[in-house]
C-alpha cells in the first residue's frame, strides 16, 4: 500500500510541475518614466523634485545633457536633484538599469544680461542685447524711473547669447532699466539706458558760385562726433534741394563736417543740438582731382577731361568740362579743405 502512495505522489508532482509550466509568463516593464517636475525653472544649485516611476534603480540624473552631482532618490516615483552649474535650457533624463526616461517638457535656466548697446538711444533705433539663455525671450522691456510704467520692444531671438530690440519711439526723454523676460525668468541689465525723441539736424547747402546742375543729383558726405557718431551720404530734402537732414540724433555736442565730390569738406565745431539744430554751409567748389584743395593740379585735371562727360571735374554741373569750369577753379582758387 505504501509503495502505490509514494507513486501517486510522484504523480501528482509530476503533473503540478507541468501545469506550472504551462501557464503564461508575464514580464514586469520596469523602464523609468518622468511624469513632471517642480520648479520647471531656475539657476544653478536650485533643487528641482522630480516625479515619475520606477526610481529605485536610478544612477545617472542630467539636465539637458549635464551630469547631475548631487541627488537623492527619496523613493521610486520621486527624485531630488541639484541643477549643475553651467548646464544650459533642456530636458531632463533619468537612467536606470532598465533603460532612460527623458522629460516632454524642458528646464529653464534663468537669463543673464551682460550688456546692451547703445545705452543712449532714439526712437527706432536698434539695440543689441548680449547675455544668456536668451533663447526662450518673451518680453523685451524699458522701465523708466521712478517706473512710470513699461515700455515693450519689437525684438528678435538672434540665438541663445544675442536679441536685437528696436527701441520705442518717445516725446520726451525717458531713463530707467532694461529687462529681457524668458521662460526661464526675467533678466535685468546692470547699465541705464535713456531714450530720446528724435532729433534733427539740417543743413542749408550753398553749393559754391558757378553750379548749375541738378541739385536733386548732388549727394554729401557727412561725419558727425559727438555722445554718439554718425556718417553717411546726405541727399537734398525733395520739397527743398537746398535743404540736407539727418534725423536720428540725440541731443549734446557735436563737431560736424560735411563734403563731397568736387566741394572741399568744412567742420562745425562744438555744435549744440538740443531740440534741432540748422546750419547754414557754404561750400568752396573746384576740387577736380579730390585732394582737399584748389590748385594748379585741377586745371590739370580740366585739362585732361576737356569736352568730356566727368563727375569730378565737371565743376558746374552742366553735363561736360567746358571754359566754364576753369572760372569756377579761378574764383576758389586756393582754398582748403576743413580738417
């Protein structure tokens, strides 16, 4: 009796460990995830409290690609993590033995303003701004002092480091802060700024005796020194052809000189431009070769260019180098140019 015991027994474990084997085996995925995380920005060294699953096993933390030092894996669905200095705007990552989780949305550094430029500017200008993750900028702000409310600039996103804003325009003189708001925070330069209404300066041009051309053809160099430095070609104001402008200024001094082609340079100094300023410009004409003076050396260059067609030393304008222009060099001769 004992031995048909002992072999039902054996049987019926025979036909457990087949059943066992039969039945279905489901595997466990145990690969990371990362559901959110708080803050969703800030600097270096900020504590940032991650939530997902599957922790446990957790070895490597990175922000957008930067190894994280410190952390603490508090349990399988949370992890405190330290943001490692010089990492930069990104998603985070967790890695564990079973695989990589990466975050949908990205950790925001805050922004930094190192400079702007100019400091000193009109309305309509362009401003540079150089920092820091600049790249998620939403705002471009000017607070003047004492905040009597804010100003909001057209700008551009030109990469991470660089924004150019275009300054607003003004009636009056305003002076406060400049501020870039990101997604990441806002940034506030160290410099002031101040921003002025246009102002202009014109210039009332006597073209030299013996110039009959079109004075709608006739362009100038201009140089302008002063808290800000202004160059340029001037053409003649369409209403008036007498008449030059530049309108972009912003009050102080200036030292002022203005030229072109076969009329000798002259220099303002110390011109005072506070709500706009007129010139009246005399311009000695009869420098055919362009060297600052009226010489024997342009009628030699008359000389060559006789019954031709020539901007330079066609001295008044009359489509060729005639008779007429070596009395325009007789009646200048010997003058100089401003230096």
């Amino acid at each position: 009796m004992s031995r048909l015991f002992a072999l039902m027994a054996s049987t019926s474990l025979v036909l457990l460990m087949l059943l066992v084997t039969a039945l279905p085996v489901y595997a466990v995925d145990t690969t990371p995830t990362i559901s959110s995380f708080s803050p969703t920005a800030g600097r270096a060294d900020a504590n940032v409290v991650i939530a997902g699953t599957y922790f446990t096993a957790a070895s490597v933390v990175r922000f957008n690609g930067t190894l994280v030092t410190e952390r603490t894996v508090n349990s399988a669905t949370k992890i405190t993590a330290t943001v490692p200095p010089e990492t930069t705007s990104g998603k985070l990552t967790i890695t564990t033995t079973y695989g990589t989780a990466t975050s949908t949305d990205a950790f925001y550094i805050a922004p930094t303003i190192i400079l702007f430029a100019p400091t000193k500017f009109v309305g309509g200008e362009i401003i540079t701004i150089t920092g820091k993750e600049l790249s998620s900028a939403v705002k471009v702000m000017l607070t003047p002092s004492p905040g009597t409310g804010t100003m909001l600039c057209d700008f551009t996103v030109v990469n991470d480091t660089t924004i150019t804003a275009v300054a607003p325009n003004v009636y009056g003189e305003n002076t406060g802060t400049l501020s870039v708001q990101t997604l990441g925070g806002t940034a506030t330069g160290s410099a002031q700024f101040t921003v002025f209404r246009p102002l202009m300066l014109e210039f009332k041009v006597d073209l030299g005796g013996g110039y009959i051309g079109p004075l709608s053809d006739v362009a100038l160099n201009y140089k302008v020194i002063g808290p800000r430095e202004y160059s340029g070609i001037l053409s003649p104001n369409p209403n008036d052809n007498h008449y030059y402008a530049i309108y972009t200024l912003i009050p102080g001094n200036y030292n002022i000189t203005i030229g072109g082609r076969h009329w000798l340079q002259r220099r303002f100094v110390s011109v005072n431009i506070i709500k706009g300023t007129d010139i009246n410009v005399s311009l000695a004409n009869g420098d055919a070769n362009g060297d600052g003076q009226v010489n024997l050396f342009d009628f030699v260059v008359l000389d060559s260019k006789f019954n031709k067609s020539d901007t330079m030393a066609d001295l008044d304008g009359d489509g060729a180098v005639t008779l007429f222009d070596y009395t325009i060099i007789d009646q200048f001769f010997g003058a100089q140019a401003d230096l």
